[in-house]
C-alpha cells in the first residue's frame, strides 16, 4: 500500500512540477506552448477564409471550448489522471508479475528506422481509436459522456477538445495494452502527438480545404461535420465518419457517408437544446444518469 501512496504522491508532484517547467521555459517540444500556437493558427484561418461566413467569429461556446482545451490537454491530469493513471499502470504490470510476466511488448520496434517508428504509432494509435469511437457512439452508457462532444452546434477548431473527462480514461485504457505491446513510449511520440492535435484541430475547424484524392486518407472538415449532424444519415444507426485523425478507416469499414455539402447543417443531437451548457454539469453529466428509451441510440435518427 505505502508503495502505491507514494506513486500517487509522485504522480501529484511530478506532474505538477512539469506542467509549471512547461509554462515557465518555452522549448521546441513544449506541448503547452504548441497547444498555443496551433490553435492560434487555425483560429487565424478561420477569420481569413471561413467557411461559413455567417457564423460569428467568437461562434456559440467559443470561450467554453478554449477551456476545455487546457482541461484536457493539461488539467486534467494534474487534478487526477496522472496520479491515478500510474496506479493502474503499476498494478496491471503487478498483476502480470504473478504469472512470471515482466513485460508485454510482443514486437520491440525500438531498433526500427525512427520515422517507420513514428508511422506506426501514428496509424496502429488511430486505428484503436477509430474503434474506440465507435464504441463510444454504439454503447449507451458511454454515448451518455460522448455528448459533451456532440452538444457543439456551431463548429469551429477548439471543439475538438470539448470533451468529458471520462472519454480520456476509455480512450488510454483501451489504448494500453496493445500500444505497450510495441514498446510504446519513444521519445519522438511528441510528434505523432502534435501532428494527431493539429488534424484534430483541422476536422473541427470552420474551414473548406479540397484534399483531393488525399480525402480518402485524412479526416477533412466537409467529412466530420457529417459525423456531427443533428440528423445521422439514413441507414447509419450508430453515425458516420469516426474517423480522428485518418478518413480511411470510414472508408475501409463503410462508415463514411458525405450525403452533400454540409457547410450549413444542423448539428448536435435530437435533446441538445435541453443539455447542460456549462462545463462543470458538462462534466458530472452520464455519471448518475439513468438510461432511458429516449436516450437510446437507437432513437438517435429520430427528431
């Protein structure tokens, strides 16, 4: 027990201290200070050449979403995912010493061409997550936390860190094992991360950019605002186009549907107009929350 209050104790600490060393002393691998400027240039952008030129430059939550970017690329973590994160991390790794398991990396891709390392990362990361995703809108109890995300109704690039906290601890539990199978943790992965952020920031943005026939490998803002419709298209239960940072998954698993362009459709989800709007009952929403019939995902197309 001392051994796991003491990693909690480090986790609180030693988080703590990097996130000020972060703020503090500007560096070329600095996630807070990229998380800046990436979001300054998309932001840029949109006031250039928007894609929906109706929509308020400071469009509806804007200055929710700017909060939700720092919560959760950075806050989060500080007030409890590091620590407890650790504690999983270290238990997992107990439990498979009972069976004389010392470590669960099946491929040590630690001798590979760096960049043939970061590849892999970049697309076995994305493809979990495309799952995950999936899992999160198929799933009613966990489509419950996934509306935070989807109560967006006017989109813009910081919408894409709206999201519950709760969607952090599926996504990187789910995410471990098979990425620690590969020896995850090279110290390069700052640009796979970077990278994932700024196409994330891109989907999300109010922005019209034709990729041409590289449409059909990344996710694109005329793609994802179909994955936020209002209204699903017909013959897709669960939604559309889950892709996060690569469209080919949609395309390989036929998820992606763009009906027409989207530009001006409605977004968010029958019921949104009734959902919290502020980011603490944001935040507690789908912990105590019954299911019931209408909030179903099976009557997600209705409305």
């Amino acid at each position: 027990m001392e051994k796991y209050i003491k990693i909690i104790q480090d986790g609180y600490t030693g988080y703590a201290n990097y996130l000020v060393h972060e703020i503090t002393h500007p560096h070329l691998k600095n996630y807070f200070y990229w998380l800046i400027v990436v979001s300054a240039f998309f932001f840029a952008l949109e006031l250039i050449t928007p894609w929906r030129k109706d929509q308020p430059k400071f469009r509806k939550d804007f200055w929710l979403d700017f909060f939700y970017m720092f919560f959760n690329f950075f806050l989060f973590s500080l007030i409890i995912y590091n620590a407890v994160s650790e504690v999983g991390v270290n238990l997992f790794n107990d439990f498979l010493g009972l069976f004389g398991v010392k470590n669960v990396v099946a491929i040590e891709i630690g001798s590979w061409a760096v960049w043939v390392q970061l590849l892999t990362m970049f697309v076995l990361r994305d493809f979990i997550q495309w799952w995950v995703h999936r899992l999160l809108h198929w799933s009613p109890r966990l489509w419950e936390f996934h509306k935070v995300h989807h109560s967006v109704e006017q989109m813009g690039f910081a919408a894409h860190l709206r999201f519950h906290w709760m969607e952090t601890v599926v996504y990187r539990t789910i995410e471990y094992v098979p990425l620690a199978m590969i020896g995850f943790g090279i110290d390069d992965f700052f640009i796979v991360h970077i990278i994932a952020l700024s196409i994330g920031h891109f989907n999300h943005s109010n922005l019209n950019v034709h990729l041409g026939p590289f449409k059909y490998i990344f996710n694109n803002p005329a793609m994802h605002i179909w994955h936020h419709a209002h209204d699903i298209p017909k013959g897709y239960k669960y939604g559309v186009n889950f892709g996060l940072s690569l469209s080919i998954w949609d395309y390989l698993f036929g998820t992606a549907c763009i009906p027409y362009k989207g530009r001006d459709i409605k977004l968010g989800f029958p019921g949104v107009k009734k959902f919290p709007h502020t980011f603490l009952s944001q935040e507690i929403h789908g912990l105590k929350k019954s299911i019931e019939p209408s909030d179903s995902l099976e009557n997600k197309e209705e409305g």
